[in-house]
C-alpha cells in the first residue's frame, strides 16, 4: 500500500507541475496575440479599427459561453495566486493518495465471513487443525488472520487462543486505521491555507487603498476577490477529503463489527468441538 500511496502521489505531482505549464505556456501565447492585436489596431485605419474593436467585443461574450470547466478552474487559480493555491492543491493531492490507498486497502482486506467460518467449522470437526489453518491461510482480509493466529495456538489450551485472538484484533484494527491522521492533517490544512491566503490577500488590498488614497469599489473589489478564492478552495478540498475520511471511517467500523462477531462465533465453533 506504501507503493500504491508513492505512485499516486508522483502521478499529483505531475499533474501540477503540468498544469503549471500550461497555465504559463497560456500566459505566453496571450501576451503574444495581445501585442499582435495593439501593433494592428495602430496600423488599421479609423473604420478597421472601430471593426475590429466590435469584434473583440462580441468575441469576449463567445468566449464565456464556451468555457470549459477546466478552463473556469484554471483561470480561479490564476486569480487567487499561485503562492496560495499550490498548498491547497498539494492538500488535494496528497490526501486524495491516502484516501485512495485506504479505500483499495479496506476493500481488500473485506472477507466473507460467513463461508470463512463454515469452513473452519467442517475441519475443526473432523479434527483436522492444519486444514483450517490451511484456509485462513489462502484467505485474505484481517479477520482470516485472526481465525489463523487462534487455531495456531490450538496445542496451548482456549484460553491461550482467546488472548491471542483479541491481542492480533487488536493489532489488525491498528492497521485498519493507518493513515487516518495524515488524511485529517490534510483535511485541517486546506481551510487554514485558504484562509491565510484571504487574509494576506485583505492586508494587500488595504495597502492598495492606503496607496491610492480613497477607498473606491473598484481598488477594495479585486483585491478581495482575489483574497476569497483561497478560501473558496481550501473549502471545497476540505469537504471532499471529509466526504472520503467518513466513507473510510464507516468501512472500518463495519470491518470492525466483522472481526468482533467472527471472533465470537469462532471461539464458540472451537469451545463445541475442541477436545
């Protein structure tokens, strides 16, 4: 799973670093057509000019109604500044590999419970320990591994498995919830990046009207638009990394349940035929 959160995390990487460059390459090519665009406008004639500005005016409106998402995306994060929106990026990044990898975990690491002990159940009653030991074996997911650690001390008495039952439980729970705290780091940091960048972003736009003198919508607007979309996306990476930390937490809890029950049933299967 290591592995699985290392891929996933170099794949983010490369993401934004490529969406880095194209956010810049973007840049480059507007500043181009709009020095092409100036140098034509001084050369046209009145009548071209006054054509070509009724143009440029209709095309802006065109423009919107065809933006893609992407697009819409990626100009947001032009406008709330790079040296704000790459932490709350990072965040998504990196906690979204954690859930990711929690998410193939728990999934993985789901057994049938019922079929699982069935089977250790028709061994246990002929007498035959290796077989069922055998099943836990070619069975994934905690609660297998539980049944194996139990009927591996079958030689040292039931009371010896039931401690060995509940201290591997124990310690398969610990697994269950590995990463946890990192995916609820990510989740506190995205909101307080956001937030920090809306309040670097109001202290520039009071300097803003400190400088200009005069406190005119149109210096005070900008500056606290551009604050507030930090916030904005520090909200939104927050609340789908919840969204994933409770379906993961909810996974756990029914794993839980799975290991607790099975444990039981599995110590009354062992009481009934243990001689």
């Amino acid at each position: 799973m290591k592995k699985v959160f290392a891929v996933m995390s170099i794949v983010g990487l490369l993401t934004f670093a490529n969406f880095n460059g194209v956010m810049a390459q973007d840049a480059t090519t507007t500043e181009a057509t709009e020095q092409v665009a100036a140098t034509a406008d001084s050369a046209a004639p009145a009548a071209a000019v006054a054509e070509t500005a009724a143009e440029e005016t209709a095309a802006p409106a065109a423009e919107e109604t065809t933006k893609s998402f992407h697009q819409v995306l990626k100009e947001k994060y032009i406008q709330g500044g790079a040296g704000w929106m790459t932490p709350v990026l990072l965040c998504l990044i990196f906690g979204m590999a954690l859930v990711i990898e929690r998410i193939l975990y728990l999934n993985m690491a789901t057994t049938n419970v019922k079929k699982l002990l069935g089977g250790i159940e028709d061994n246990v009653k002929n007498g035959n320990y290796e077989a069922a030991k055998e099943l836990c074996r070619n069975t994934r997911g905690p609660v297998a591994s539980i049944f194996y650690q139990g009927l591996d001390r079958m030689d040292q008495g039931l009371e010896n498995v039931e401690k060995a039952v509940t201290s591997y439980g124990g310690v398969q729970m610990a697994r269950l919830e590995n990463n946890l705290t990192w995916i609820g780091l990510f989740i506190a940091l995205a909101p307080s990046f956001g937030f920090l960048g809306t309040v670097v972003g109001m202290v520039q736009a009071f300097d803003d009207i400190e400088v200009a003198g005069d406190i005119s919508p149109t210096v005070v607007a900008g500056g606290m638009k551009v604050a507030l979309l930090t916030t904005i996306f520090g909200l939104i990476v927050a609340i789908i990394l919840q969204i994933f930390y409770n379906y993961i937490l909810t996974k756990i809890e029914s794993l839980v349940d799975q290991m607790e029950d099975g444990s039981i049933s599995f110590m009354d299967i062992l009481v009934k035929y243990h001689k």
